[in-house]
C-alpha cells in the first residue's frame, strides 16, 4: 500500500506482507558486567543483546533443523549451553561465534545448567537422572564429578552463594545436594493436587540466605529452609503450571510466570502477625506477554523475560514501564532493489521477491514472484539483492548461492531464475553481503573469523562472469565482527563498523584496489546504525545511548553531533536514510516509529532564537549536543517529529528521491501460528 503524496512530502510504501512466524525464547541469561542477555529460541537459534544502553542485537548464532536449546549460562564472558543431544557446548563469542568445544554428559538429553557465583563449577542436569559437575579453569573444562544418580529427569538446577550445594528440581522433589561429597542432604516432597498426576518442579532458585524457592507445574510458589529441609511458606499463584524463576537480590523481590501470562511479584518483608519474621507478600503483576512465559532474568529494576509469543519483554517498576522487542530477524532482513522496484525479503530458511506498487497507483498492492528455500532448509544467515534485481545471494553456515534473475515485468510469470555456477573459489560462505550501487560489484564478509572482505566484480560483457578482484584485509583495523555497512552511491567508498567501536572507511583507487582511507574517533559505545549520505562524503552514525553525529570524511570533521532525545528512549536507532530533497535532513528508525531530524545553520539559528525567548541565561538547560569533548564546533541543534507510527517495523529505505519504503512485519502472521492462550474463567462470566 502506498500513501497518497501531499504538497512537500513524500509517498511511504507500507510493505505489511512480510509474514514473519514466531519463535518462542525457552531459556535466557544475563551477565551483569559486560550487561548482556543470551537468549535461546525454538529454532536452536541463540542471540545476544547488549542492554548496556538501549537494547540491540549484537550477535547471532544461527540454528537448524533438530537443534534444541534447553538452558544457557554464563561464567564471566563464556557463555554455556545445553541441549536434548546430550552436548554441554562452549561458544566462542569473538569475531564469528562458533562452538569452541562439545561435551558429552552422562545421561542421555540435557535439560538444564548453571554456573556457581564464584564462577569455578558447573552443574549439568540430564534426562537419566545424572548431575555431570564440571570445573572451571584457565579457559578450560574439565570432569569433576557425578552426583549420586536419582530417579527421573532433572527438570532445573541452581546453585546456592557458596557453591558447595546445588538445588535440584524434579518430580515430585526439590533436593539439596552437597556438591563436594556428591550426596543428596535433603529431599523435600511436593505432594500432588491430583494422586495419579506427578508434580514436575519447573524452576529452582537459591537466596543468599540459603531460602529456597521452587515454581511447580500446581501452580504453586513453595518456600524452603535450605538448612533444615522444611518447608516455610506456600503461596497458590495459578491454576495453571508455573514455569520459572528470577529474583531481585538487592530488593529481596522474587518473580515467577508461566503458562498464565501473568508476571507475579513477591516482596519479602517483615510481618507482625508472625513475630517479626519475614515472609514473602504478593505486592503487584506486570503484564506484556499474550502467552506462556517460559524465561525470566532479572537486572537491577529491569526484568527481562520471554516465552511462547517470542517477544522479548522489558519491565521496571517505580515508574512501571513495559517495552516490547518483537521476534525479527537480524538486520539486514529487507532489501530494496530501486532499479525494478522490487523487495528482499529474508525469512528463516527461504527468501522472498516482491513487486512494489507503482508510484501512480497508490491503491495497488505488492506481489510476490519469487520464492527461493535454502539448500536443506538450512538457517539463512545472510542475503543481498543487486539495485537492478538481476543478482541474488544468500548463504547459511555452509553454503552459499549466487542466482541470476531475469524478471519480466510485463510478464512476471515467464520471469527466470537461474544459479550461477562456475563461481570464483573465494565465493565462499559468509555472514554479511553488500552489491555496490552500479550492481557490479560485490563484497562479501568471509566466515573464517580472519576478518576478510572478499571483492568480486561483474565482467560488462555477455557472459556476465563474477571475478574475485581482492582480499581486503579489514581485521587489521576492525577487531570484531562487522554488524554495519554502507556503501557510497558513487561506489568509491566502503564503510565498517563493528561491535567494538569500530567505524572504518575504506576507499577505492585509480586501479579499482580498495584500500583503508580513515578510522573514524572511536566512541565507548558499538555503533547501532550508519549511512553514508548520497552524493557527499558524509556519513551519519548512531549509538546505543542514542548519540547521533554525522561526519566529512573527506574533510576530517563534524557537520552535527548531538544527543538525540527520544519519545521511544528505550529502543535504539536501528536504521538511518538521508533525505534525498534535502541536504540536511534524514529519516530514523526509532522502534516502531518513523522520525525525520532537520538540521543545519538554519535550524541552529531557529534553535537559539527559541531558546533565548523561552528561557533566561539561569534557567537555560544543557545543550542537548554535548560531546565531552568530541565534535567541537559542529552543529548541536535540531528539530524532530514523528512521520509515522510502524509498529514492528524492520526496516526504511529510500526509493528514488519522493518515495520511501517502510518495511513492517505482518502483526497476524506473528500471533495466528501460536496456539490459544491460557485464559481463566471470571465470576459470573461466560
């Protein structure tokens, strides 16, 4: 659909038939000093999110078909997982994350792990009823010991403070094992609501008091005496299964969800009914989830939970505020080729192709010509499409396809699709794609962690062969994986940015060799969005604390720098297009907001004279461009407004000079897949 163009704006394409499916979060952790969250789906697919700022996904391990997550842990910065193939797996997390090593435990599928506080053991709980314990040194990990075998699966685990006991959970039990000696201390039953029904304790949770907390399939939140074995306190919380646990250690706040999409919260406090001793007192919910929360972790106010709606949830209290990130894939997920007027479109194993509606038609929708599926349904991990649609490319973790299509667009029907396959040997399986702007051009950002861009260049004669042209060594300036890129519309310029502050400019020369022309100032945060503008050289970059400035690097210096403030502050910048009618203008991706920010001399000028209308020299707040030192004598001031509200909005680009496409995933499609909500009957209520 496209909207009608009025006097001095533009037409918006709104492509709501990107049909994207849910994907449920089973399991989730936080490690709270480098403040990242690792996060699990059905598909096997494993993600981290920075949430040192404003949240954004800085890395992604790709899944498959069979691959089955169940509990993920973090012991510093190595992250651990486990899964129903009975494999306790080691990530390594730096330029390309791959398995840096593969266990096998004892005692067939692996249904939970987690790490001691002192981070010097971990606890693996399998479907034979086995505790595989695992010491942690020197970056290795090595056999410790197996408790004694129980009877029945392991459903949870948890260790206590000290790491000399861990907390078990299974049918009808919660026991506490002495880690060092390898034998139960106590058993505590549940008892059943139902004689014929086991009760299957889904969640486990220690308090530094050595307090247990368990979250039963009854419904049920029961409080254990870690030392004595007893139990304290028992609070119905449901009707239906309670599936997990988090807890808020500076405030005493345990949470418990599950199938109920219902966020409860109990405060421990003191009581004067009980001589003085301290209970837990159901104090407020938070609510976000349509259905069952199968994860929750808690940071400072903040909590972070997901389940079977796939939406990652983030809730604070005193100011409650609840903001949602919707299950899309890894940019770039939507790509515009302006040439033919087509759109990419990547899903999780297969690629579609969409006509979009001609610019004098604005009631006439898309429709799709193309459907490509991946080799094996295998994960795709990245594809690109050329500006004039002829080149098409995708790769997973091992292979990769480079087509030609020859669409016909009076008769998209006899359009044709074919594989190119005598292609260069450097044409290998990659995580990023870009084509350059003349679509004869291409680079593509090797798996092999070296940090390689591999060009290709596209011969202009009949054959139309791919030839690879250079290896451009980029790992020398960018030490982590690359996350951004643009290239120029002149095609002379390559710009990098990676995850760890890294922006790298790369030029081409009178021999058509690329070669590095300038390291941008570093700034302590990743980067979240870049651009470079059409016809300059200038290049506009966001950061996760929503810093935006834009940058001449041909002149060396800041045009604008400044602090963006933000209705939506909890959502990054994840998307930035220059305005093409204008030259200090350009369009942002704000959650599922669309914005446009002016700026320049003008602007500036405006600015100040409102300022100085409104406010007094006291009573003048800080500039809101501030750059600590960075950025000195570039513009600070700018106007912003909302153009649109998108909701799940994934990506804006621009199509032509007074058309902009707004790619959107169909709310629909991520909610009719997923099976009925658990509802609860009211009072006198049909």
């Amino acid at each position: 659909m496209v909207t009608d163009k009025s006097d001095g704006a533009c037409q918006l394409h709104n492509v709501q038939f990107y049909n994207l499916l849910p994907r449920a979060i089973v399991c989730s952790a936080f490690e709270p000093v480098q403040k990242k969250l690792a996060l699990a789906r059905d598909d096997g697919t494993i993600e981290i999110w920075n949430m040192a700022n404003a949240p954004f996904l800085e890395k992604n391990i790709p899944g498959g078909e069979g691959i089955s997550i169940e509990g993920l842990a973090w012991a510093g910065s190595r992250l651990f997982s486990v899964s129903l193939a009975g494999t306790l797996i080691e990530w390594d997390l730096g330029k390309i994350p791959c398995v840096k090593q593969s266990i096998l435990v004892t005692g067939n599928a692996a249904w939970c792990v987690d790490v001691s506080k002192d981070e010097r053991l971990l606890a693996v709980g399998t479907e034979g009823g086995y505790i595989n314990v695992y010491r942690l040194d020197n970056e290795e990990v090595a056999y410790e010991r197996i408790l004694d075998k129980q009877e029945g699966r392991i459903v949870c685990c948890c260790f206590d403070w000290t790491g000399d006991f861990l907390v078990t959970g299974s049918a009808d039990a919660v026991r506490v094992w002495d880690v060092r000696n390898g034998h139960a201390v106590h058993k505590m039953t549940t008892g059943r609501s139902n004689r014929n029904q086991e009760t299957t304790v889904w969640a486990v949770l220690v308090m530094q008091d050595f307090t247990i907390v368990s979250a039963d399939s009854r419904g049920k939140l029961v409080i254990y005496d870690g030392q004595m074995g007893t139990v304290l306190e028992q609070h119905v919380v449901s009707s239906a299964d309670l599936l997990c646990l988090a807890q808020d250690v500076e405030r005493n706040v345990i949470y418990v969800g599950g199938v109920e999409p219902t966020i409860r919260v109990f405060e421990r406090m003191t009581t004067r009914h009980h001589s003085g001793d301290k209970r837990f007192v159901r104090s407020y919910t938070r609510r976000g989830h349509t259905h069952d929360i199968k994860t929750m972790t808690a940071h400072g106010r903040y909590l972070f939970s997901g389940g079977l709606d796939g939406s990652l949830i983030i809730t604070a209290a005193r100011p409650v505020t609840v903001d949602v990130l919707f299950p899309l894939l890894p940019s770039p997920a939507s790509q515009v080729a302006p040439d033919c007027r087509l759109v990419l479109l990547k899903y999780v194993n297969y690629l579609e192709v969409w006509t979009l509606a001609p610019s004098n038609k604005p009631s006439q929708g898309g429709t799709k010509v193309l459907q490509i599926r991946s080799k094996n349904d295998e994960h795709i991990v990245c594809a690109a499409i050329s500006p004039n649609g002829r080149w098409i490319i995708y790769s997973t973790e091992h292979t990769v396809r480079l087509l030609r299509y020859d669409y016909n667009r009076q008769d998209p029907v006899n359009s044709r699709l074919l594989r190119v396959r005598n292609t260069p040997e450097h044409l290998a399986v990659c995580y990023r794609a870009d084509f350059t702007h003349d679509s004869t051009g291409l680079f593509l950002y090797d798996r092999t962690g070296e940090g390689t861009i591999n060009f290709f260049s596209c011969a202009a004669d009949d054959n139309e062969e791919w030839d690879h042209k250079q290896s451009i060594d980029a790992g020398r300036w960018l030490s982590e994986m690359v996350h951004l890129s643009a290239v120029s519309s002149c095609n002379q310029y390559l710009v990098c940015g990676d995850t760890a502050s890294s922006i790298v400019v790369f030029e081409r020369s009178a021999e058509s060799k690329w070669k590095r022309s300038i390291s941008l100032p570093r700034y302590k945060l990743p980067p979240t969005a870049l651009a470079i503008q059409p016809g300059r050289t200038r290049l506009a970059v966001a950061f996760s604390d929503h810093k935006l400035f834009v940058y001449d690097f041909d002149q060396f210096s800041f045009v604008f720098s400044t602090y963006v403030k933000l209705s939506a502050a909890a959502y990054s910048i994840a998307g930035i297009a220059f305005d093409p009618r204008h030259e200090s203008a350009m369009v942002l991706q704000n959650g599922s907001k669309i914005l446009s920010l002016q700026y320049g001399p003008d602007i500036e000028e405006e600015m100040l004279q409102q300022e100085e209308r409104s406010w007094n020299k006291r009573q003048r707040p800080m500039l809101n461009g501030s750059m600590n030192g960075s950025g000195e004598g570039s513009l600070t001031r700018y106007k912003l407004r909302t153009v649109r509200d998108a909701p799940r909005l994934v990506a804006i680009e621009w199509l032509g000079e007074n058309e902009l496409v707004a790619t959107q995933a169909n709310a629909l499609s991520m909610v009719e897949h997923l099976p009925a909500a658990f509802r609860k009957k009211a009072y006198g209520k049909r």
